[in-house]
C-alpha cells in the first residue's frame, strides 16, 4: 500500500492474484476481491508517479490516436523476418518462404513510401496533361487527404512500451484494445508492454471467467464515459476499453475485427495449440506483427469499410476496369483462387477461381496486413495467410508484388510451391497492365479523387455520364465550363451537403464523396465518420432493426440515413440544412450514383456469389 | 471465505435480484457478510449474494482504473442486465435483472436506475441517510432492518401477481422522479394562491411548507424542486385518493401493481409474503417490530376531519391518537411534520420544522385545528373549481400522438395516458426504448463533459414496422413520439412534431 513510487512495478505482482503462469489458478472470487487491493496500491503509485506523467497527459487527452509526426519508426519492416524464426509456421505446416524474400528484405530501405511520396504523386499529376490549376488543387486535396488515406507513414511498430497499468498515462489513453488467452495471459495491447500488463491481463480474465462462471457471458461494463467490451472467441478473449463514445455495436464489431486480423496471421488452428497446453503463450507467434494490429485500430477511425462491410473501389473508367479484369481472370483460370489489384485501401480489380467468393472483411483485413507490413512494399512476397470469413482453419498462400507506389497485386493460391507460378503470372499482368495504360489510369484517377459533393448535378444526366470527365478513356479535355467546382467551394455541395457515402447492397461495394470543406482537417473527419459509424449502428440495430429512414440533428450535422433493400445512403448536411431540400439532395446523390456506377464500382463481380 | 459457490445459479425465481451493500464494511477475510446491508430475493443462498457483490465490487473498483470519477453504471451480460447506482459514498445500489429470451432490448438501464433512486431518496426522506443510520448503528442490525422493510414496502409496488414488473420497454413513455402537473385555468391559479398563502398563515410565525395535489396530478408546491418530487411520489404512492383506495386504478407510473391487479395489494401484509420469502431467512431478525415502516401498504386512512391518520408511526402514549410523521427534507436537511388532510379529490399536505413546534403533536394538533377553521371553505371551492376543468383520465391524450415531455430543470412532465400508450406495438416501443437508451447515454456524457451549453438533439427514425419514433432534445427539454400509421415522408412526421410544440409546447421543439 505504501509501496514507493519506484517499487511500482513489484506492487503490482505483490498484489496479483496470478502472476505465475504455473501457479494454480485460485477462484475468481480471489481474483475479484483482490482487485481492492491492486486498485489501492496503483492509485498510491499514480501519485507518486503524478508530476513526471503530467506533460504527457494533456497531449494524451487531446485525441485518441493522437499521431505523432515524428513516430516513423525506421526499421520496423521485418514482420516476416521475425516471424520466420517462430513457431509460426509449425501452426501451418509446411510454409514455404520464398529465399528471395527475406534477404532483400533485410537490406531494402526502411520506408520508400514514406520519403516523397506527395512529390511523386505530385510530378505524375503534371505528365498526366491536365491543366495547372487542377495540379494545385489536387495538391490541396493531397494534403486533406493523406491523413485518413495513407496509413503506412505514421504507424509506429508499438506505441509506448514503457508504460503499463500504474501509469497514469496509460490509464488515460483513449481506446485500449486487449487479446488474451483465457488462461489470463497477454497476446496483444495497444498500448504498453504486454509482458507488464500480465497482472492487468489476469484481472480481465477474472471478470470474464467470473461472469461465465454464474453462467452468464459478459458483454459490456460502462462507467462514465468509459465502456469496456468484451469478446470471447474459445480460448482467445478480446477486450476493448474505450471513452470515445463509439456504440457498443461498434466496438464489438472492431473486436471481431482484430480476431479476424489475428486468424489471418495464424488460423483458428492456433485453439489446438490451447488444447494441448492451456498456458501455451502465443506472443511469439504475433511476434513483429504489431503494424498490422496498429494500423487496423486505427483504420477504426478512418475506413467505412470497418463497420460497412463493405469494399470500395478507385474510380476507373469501365474500359480500363475490364482490360484489367481481363488479363486478372487470365491468370484466374491458371489455378489462382482470387486475384486482386488493389491501391491503397480502394479496389481496383477483383476475380476468384469459380464459387469462390471473398467477404468484404477478408479484403479489409487482408490489404490491411499487406499494406502495414513494410517488407511487402520493397519485394515480392510469398505468405501464407488464412482468410477468416473463407476458411478460417486454413492457410492460402498469398503472393504480393508492388505495382508502384500504391498499387499492389495479390494472389492467393491454396498450393504452398506455387511461387514461381505466381510470379510468372505477375509479369504477364504487369506488362498487359502497363501496355494498356491501366497503371497511369490509376495514378491519374487517385490524383482526381472521387466524387465531389460540389460536382453533383442539378439536374439528371441524360446518358449514363461519369462524373469527372477523366475518366472518360482517352478523351481530350471533355471540361466542359458547367461543370466547374465553382459555386459551392468552401461550403460543401448544394442544400448545404458535405458528405456521403453511397452502400451497394448487391454488390457489397460503397462509394464515399471526397472530403471537401468544411470538412477538411483530419479530426472533423474522424468526427464525422464516427457519426456515420453511429447512425449505421443505430440503422442496424439486431434486436429491432433495420430501421427505413433516419434523420439526426445535432450541433454538428444535419445525418441522413435511407435504406432500401438495393441500397443505403448516409448523407451529412450542415446543421442548419433545410429538410426537405436535403431530402430532395439525397434523391440526387442516388441518381448520381447510378448515372456513374460503371465506374465507381466494380460490376460483373458477382460470379463470387454464386 | 465459502465464495465458491459462484457456480451455483445465481438467479432468483423472479429473475429480479436488487442489493445494497457498504463498501467501507466487510473489508477482512471471513467478514464479507457484514457489507450486505440488503438482498433481495433474502432467501438466496449466501454464496449466491457474495457472487452478486463480489462481481459488483470488483468492477466498481476496476472501473476506477480508468475512470475514477464515475465508477461502474451497469455491466450488460447476455442473459442479465446489472444497473449501478452509488446512493451515498461507498454505499451502492445494484439491480440485476434477466433478459428475456430473445434477448431483446427490454430494459433501459437509466430508468432502473431511477427506480433506485426512488426508493432511496424516499428512503432518506424517512429515515436519514444510510451512512448516518450506520454510524448510529454500528453492528447495522437496525440498518439492516429499516432498508428491508422499506425496500421490500416499496417493491411490493411493483409485484403483479407473483412478478415483479419492473419499468421496461413498456413503460418507455414515462419518466420516473418527475413530477406530473395539473394544468389550470387563471382563476383557478389565483384560488390555489390564495389557499396556500391561508394555509401558511395558519401555522403562524412557523416557516411552513405545503404541496396541493389534485388527484394524481400536482397543483401547487412552496418545497424545492427534489422535495417536491419526493414529497410527490410518497403521496401518490400512500396518500391520494386513488392510493387510499388502492385497488382503484391510477394511471400514474408510480403505482404499477395497483393498476394491473389491484386486489393483490388490498390484502394488509400481502406484500411481504409474497415477497419475503420465509421470514426466517430475513436478516431482520426480531426488532422488526420496532420498524418504521412509511410505505407499508394500507396503513393510512381518512379521519372523520378530513385528516389522513396512520398508525405507522406509533401511537402518542399521552393521548393514545396516532403519532405525527417526520420527514427529512433534501435541501435544509430539516425535519419536518407531515400533515396531509384531503377532500374529494384534492390532497393538501403541509409540513411543519420539527424545531419549530412546540410540545410535539400537541403543537400539530393546534395549527391542524387552525387549518380545519380557515382552509375549509377555500379548499371546498378550490376542489370544485378544479373538478369542473378536470378533463379525466385522458385529459392529455392528443389525438394521433403518443408522447412523453419532459423538463429535467423542473422534474416535470406530462405524458400520454398508458391506456393509450398501451394501443402501440411492441416494435415500436422497443425502437423507442433503444432511442431513449441512446439520448440517456448523451446526456450522462454531456453531464460529465460538464460543457456549458445545453445538448441539443433530433432524431427522426422510421423504424421497421413503419412508425415514427422520434426525440428532441433541446434547453434541457425532452420530446419523445412515436406515430404509428404516420405517412412515410419525414416531412410529415416533422410537421406533426411542430405542430404538437406549437399546440402545446409553446413553440420549444420548433424550428422556426
């Protein structure tokens, strides 16, 4: 109770119930009644430790993720190489690691992506022939845009590894996310070292064991504005501790997200390994994969694909979508199970093997652990990888070769030799890719962005148009002055519209206006992302939903939410916005959709769901 | 300590379990039982009340890790939904209930709590805070004792033929600890003036208080805003006509078991039976009898004067009449006199400091016979005025509309009549509930943010069975709908929630 502030750590272990992994467990009733004590000695710790914390706290408290601009860890590429060594690949059995892979990787830069990188963009704007003027303002949208987009140059490998439970730095943060096995052992935490959080660790699973025990499965704790959620998958346990007001619905979804990110990496035949030994510590086998988790949690405050369940595509032209889903489904029929090309986050092509068919969470959690793992960017890579909602006992082999920059090709196969197969079949696309000018379509349509809400018609087209006139293969300055971004610059579209997002029932797919402003800065996005993840929530309610139609207004926005059985639209208004003349925008924004859907989504998609 | 028995189902018959228990108690190994100060249902096993608290106490105290400014409000598991509330400090309330089968959103976790707040501060109001109890009564046998009664006096409100029916989904239109109104014209406002200005100078030189019911519905209050609320529940719950002659329906929230199946109650001493199990089992023990017992039912009745006498009380040993209550009062924790004197349907109940009156019931009895010779007329011609503008039951039934309004700077509101709200599905009231859960969980939040302005909120939705379920918040005012057979455009519904705020809300959920 006294302890010192320095003696804080072995505190801790004095008044763990459990910290010895051999020990007998005792009943949870010990545990629960032990917490009292642990509580009182941290809290004495988090005193003593008060004025050092001081300076960190308030930077802490001013944003969850609060992403330092310094905090590219340089270095922090080899995921593969440290899982090489582990036992990982026993969990799988006969994984083949291509030679070639891990010895380019040791030696390949720390980030390319990370150094020019808006230079780059910026220099195959200008050889794309469009106007000066257009240049500037993609540059403009450049920079609204890398925050919530381009994930790779800020994630850190682990943030803050020196703090654990006592520190009232940790104790502040904003959204903790916790795996452990049911025996009480760490696997991951966000934050802090999960080797000090083995007490911590021991008190979630007394509470869940606890509550299991009277034969009940606990769901969510609340306390202030603070929620903690569980989540139990057989012997693994995930937990959420949040104050970021994100509904219940929400945060469970994240926690079967990062489940599903773990099975990826290792399968669900990791439980056997539970079976056979319920102490069986499974941090190595994560080992090096902290990127990934990272930049998962924080896609949770960016990407409508985490609770959409939905995949977006890059807006391509149909004919520049086909030549590529030409050459994709080539190599298809040649024994690939699914072939996909994807930028960044945003679908470009998309073929599988005949009745094979991806759920659009496998393709979140698959681009996620290729585009977090840095090794994937400098070489060619051969990977097993599990796709959870496909079989989420088995591993396929994923072969990941870089395009450019962005663009990167995936090809996953159920034959652990097929390596060199794969690469053959990469440099047949990669040469029809450049021949056809797919590759600079997909430069130049990344530098366009995608809809505006200042671009949306007044009146219907009358063809199937498309929406920004480059897209349009091989036409010369379709600009026509009418459809200039003039009149609402600066306040979002017309009837006061400042985003939205567009969801294809039928074809799994969404579309998300561009941010323009007011919406710029990376926390009024965030803010408003939120806000369609809460209106989805409450749209989807289980018990009572799917409810038709929803309006919200508060201090922020004006929300619409109408759902069909074809579709769903979430549009943000400003807070003043006039009803009916919102309602009449969204009509709009539907028809604009579908006038432009040629482009904006991947069609034809659909023999996955046969 | 025998806690391993958290195996044993920990479930009780009505699938309702409330505890309250002292954290600062209990604290050595072997002591535990000593921080129970009560359970509900009393004849669960020990092991299965550790459970309950022993979970509850754990995730007060792991909850602090992270937010040491409000401890643990609920904890939802699949099967049972377990609600907080910290009445005093250290001294917490815990409320488990089960879910029904479909797990469907049937409970609202702020107005179980509610529900403990209730039957704490009315507890307080009798017999002084809980700590104050137990630092009089260090061994907490007589704690013991006051809470059990009063706890189980005031669920026996709630107890429908062997259930305990505790507010749900059903009752989404409804919001306890407010205070319902009566509306009244001009003149019938001077009237009531008038009477309470008579009514204080009866008591002299004494500061006195009074609160004017008319039927269920509050005419007049010179207490505070908390007082009153309280004042108001007890009445209506004891004092009223309609709780005077209970098997009577009411359509007030408050008095659940009354409305449903009223003979259950009529019967003296019904509730403790059924509720308490086997006596043995009580922690009681013998003094019960020396127990206090405010909310036990059927205790009070009208005196030939006009006054309402119980002998819950005791008896006065000078002259053998039945002794005067007190009442503790939230805002001066002043200890007052409660006289309560009622014609037809109006219920004048005025209170009197303890300190101020001299010879106890004597004092009582002489401003009583004052109040008797100058209050008798006015009352007569107050009561008959409000009886002629009185609408009925459904005197606030707007045709098309189920509603509920309320004004938590006033602990007012005004709802629909439950035999209207009674006619919407139970889609509806679920969303309903959902929506009100979500405007809940706002507000707590706004709360603790402790921002300046006022939350401001609108949410329209056309839930599945195509209704309108709707809530506005705005200043500190809470509107929530539901329009069943509504038009689908949310213009329509937007329209008819102007209209309802122009008609009766003087314009607050307007836009314009």
């Amino acid at each position: 109770m006294s302890s010192e502030s320095g003696a804080s750590t072995s505190g801790d272990e004095a008044s763990e119930p459990n910290p010895n992994p051999d020990h007998t467990p005792k009943p949870p009733e010990d545990q629960l009644a032990a917490l009292a004590l642990s509580e009182v000695d941290s809290h004495g710790n988090g005193v003593a430790h008060g004025s050092a914390a001081e300076n960190n706290h308030q930077e802490i408290e001013s944003d969850e993720e609060e992403v330092q601009a310094n905090s590219v860890a340089p270095g922090l590429a080899e995921v593969e190489e440290a899982s090489e060594g582990s036992p990982r690949g026993g969990v799988g059995g006969g994984v083949v690691w291509a030679t070639t892979n891990s010895e380019l990787e040791i030696d390949g830069p720390a980030s390319p992506s990370s150094s020019g990188y808006a230079g780059e963009r910026g220099s195959s704007a200008s050889s794309g022939g469009s106007g000066t003027d257009e240049i500037s303002e993609v540059r403009k949208d450049e920079i609204v845009d890398r925050f919530p987009d381009s994930q790779t140059p800020w994630v850190p490998s682990k943030r803050h590894v020196d703090e654990d439970d006592a520190s009232i730095s940790w104790r502040k943060r904003k959204k903790h996310f916790f795996i452990l096995s049911h025996s009480g052992k760490p696997i991951y935490s966000r934050y802090g070292d999960e080797h000090k959080l083995a007490g911590f660790s021991a008190t979630l699973q007394a509470i869940i064991s606890f509550v299991e025990n009277g034969g009940d499965h606990v769901k969510l704790v609340r306390a202030g504005k603070h929620q903690v959620i569980f989540l139990v998958k057989g012997p693994i346990y995930l937990v959420c501790i949040s104050c970021t007001e994100e509904p219940y619905e929400s945060l469970r979804v994240q926690l079967e997200l990062i489940y599903g990110q773990m099975l990826l990496i290792l399968t669900k035949s990791v439980n056997r390994c539970f079976e056979k030994n319920p102490k069986f510590d499974m941090t190595p086998l994560l080992g090096g994969t902290d990127t990934v988790f990272s930049s998962l949690i924080h896609s949770f405050s960016w990407n409508p694909a985490t609770f959409l369940h939905a995949y977006t595509c890059l807006p391509l032209a149909y004919a520049t979508r086909q030549a590529a889903g030409a050459i994709l489904q080539d190599v298809a029929d040649s024994g690939v199970l699914f072939a996909i090309l994807m930028c960044k986050h945003k679908v470009i092509c998309l073929v599988g093997a005949q009745k094979a068919s991806l759920h659009p969470d496998d393709m979140l959690l698959l681009s996620n652990f290729v585009m977090a793992s840095e090794s994937f960017r400098t070489s060619e890579s051969f990977s097993p990888i599990c796709l959870p909602r496909y079989n989420p006992m088995a591993f396929l082999y994923a072969y990941v070769r870089y395009l450019d920059v962005d663009t990167y090709l995936m090809l996953l196969t159920t034959s652990s030799d097929a390596f060199y197969h794969l690469k053959d079949c990469r440099i047949r696309i990669e040469s029809v890719l450049l021949k056809s000018n797919v590759l600079s379509e997909i430069q130049r349509s990344m530098l366009d962005g995608g809809m505006r809400v200042e671009e949306l018609p007044l009146d219907p087209l009358p063809r199937a148009g498309s929406f920004s006139p480059h897209l349009v293969q091989h036409t010369v300055q379709t600009d026509s002055p009418d459809r200039f971004r003039e009149p609402y610059i600066g306040v979002g579209g017309p009837a006061g519209l400042w985003h939205f997002i567009y969801r294809s029932i039928f074809l799994d797919q969404y579309v998300s206006s561009e941010f323009s402003p007011p919406i710029s800065s990376p926390r009024q996005q965030k803010r408003l992302y939120r806000a369609y993840q809460k209106l989805y929530a409450s749209m989807h309610d289980k018990g009572i939903g799917p409810h038709k139609t929803q309006f919200r207004r508060d201090e922020n926005y004006v929300l619409l939410c109408w759902a069909t059985q074809d579709f769903e639209l979430y549009a943000a208004f400003d807070p003043l916005a006039d009803k009916a003349l919102a309602i009449k925008t969204c009509n709009r924004v539907c028809q604009w959709v579908k006038d432009v859907e040629n482009e904006i989504f991947l069609l034809g998609a659909s023999p996955f769901s046969w | 300590m025998g806690l391993s028995s958290a195996t044993t189902t920990a479930t009780a018959p009505e699938g309702v379990q409330l505890c309250i228990f002292d954290l600062r108690r209990g604290q050595n190994e072997g002591q535990e039982l000593d921080k129970i100060l009560f359970f509900f249902p009393a004849d669960l096993p020990f092991s299965a009340q550790f459970s309950v608290i022993g979970l509850s106490e754990g995730l007060i105290t792991f909850t602090r890790i992270f937010s040491p400014e409000a401890a643990c409000e609920a904890i939802e598991a699949e099967r049972h939904s377990h609600v907080f509330h910290e009445a005093e400090p250290d001294i917490w309330m815990v409320m488990v209930v089960e879910k029904n089968k479909e797990f469907e959103p049937i409970w609202r976790s702020d107005a179980l709590r509610k529900v403990l707040k209730e039957v704490h501060s009315l507890f307080v109001m009798f017999h002084g805070s809980i700590r104050a109890l137990l630092d009089k009564d260090p061994g907490g046998g007589l704690t013991r004792s006051h809470l059990y009664h009063f706890v189980m006096d005031y669920l026996g409100d709630f107890l429908v033929g062997k259930k305990l029916l505790l507010p749900s989904f059903r009752d989404a239109l409804n919001e306890r600890g407010t205070v319902q109104m009566l509306t009244v014209g001009r003149e019938a406002a001077i009237e009531v003036q008038s009477l309470v200005r008579v009514l204080e100078s009866c008591a002299g030189n004494m500061p006195c208080h009074s609160l004017i019911l008319f039927q269920d519905l509050l005419v007049s209050t010179t207490l505070s805003p908390d007082d009153t609320v309280n004042l108001f529940a007890y009445a209506v719950l004891r004092l009223t006509p309609h709780a005077l002659s209970s098997g009577v329906s009411s359509w007030s929230y408050l008095r659940k078991g009354a409305t449903s199946s009223g003979s259950s109650l009529a019967r003296p001493d019904a509730v403790p039976e059924q509720l308490h199990g086997s006596l043995d089992n009580s922690p009681t023990g013998d003094n019960s009898s020396h127990v206090v017992r405010p909310l036990q039912p059927d205790k009070w009745s009208k005196g030939k004067d006009g006054f309402l006498v119980s002998d819950i009380w005791g008896a006065e040993t000078s002259t053998g009449a039945s002794a005067t209550p007190t009442v503790l009062l939230h805002q001066t924790q002043e200890r007052m006199y409660l006289c309560t004197h009622q014609h037809k349907s109006l219920t004048l109940i005025f209170l009197l400091p303890v300190s101020s009156v001299l010879n106890g019931d004597q004092g009582v009895s002489a401003v009583k016979q004052q109040v008797l010779e100058n209050v008798s007329l006015k009352l007569l011609k107050v009561e008959e005025k409000l009886s002629k503008g009185w609408g009925g039951e459904n005197a606030y039934h707007v045709s098309g509309y189920r509603y509920l309004l309320a004004d938590g700077d006033r602990n007012v509101s005004r709802a629909s009549p439950p035999g209207k709200v009674t006619t919407l599905t139970k889609g509806s009231l679920l969303a309903l509930n959902k929506v009100r859960e979500e405007v809940d969980l706002d507000k707590s939040r706004a709360k603790l943010d402790n921002a300046g302005h006022e939350k401001e909120l609108e949410i329209s939705i056309r839930a599945k069975n195509n209704a309108w379920v709707i809530a506005r918040v705005t200043r500190g005012k809470e509107l929530y709908m539901v329009l069943e057979k509504a038009n689908e455009t949310l213009l329509y519904a937007s329209d008819a929630v102007e209209k309802f705020s122009n008609r009766y809300c003087n314009g607050v959920f307007s836009l314009n």
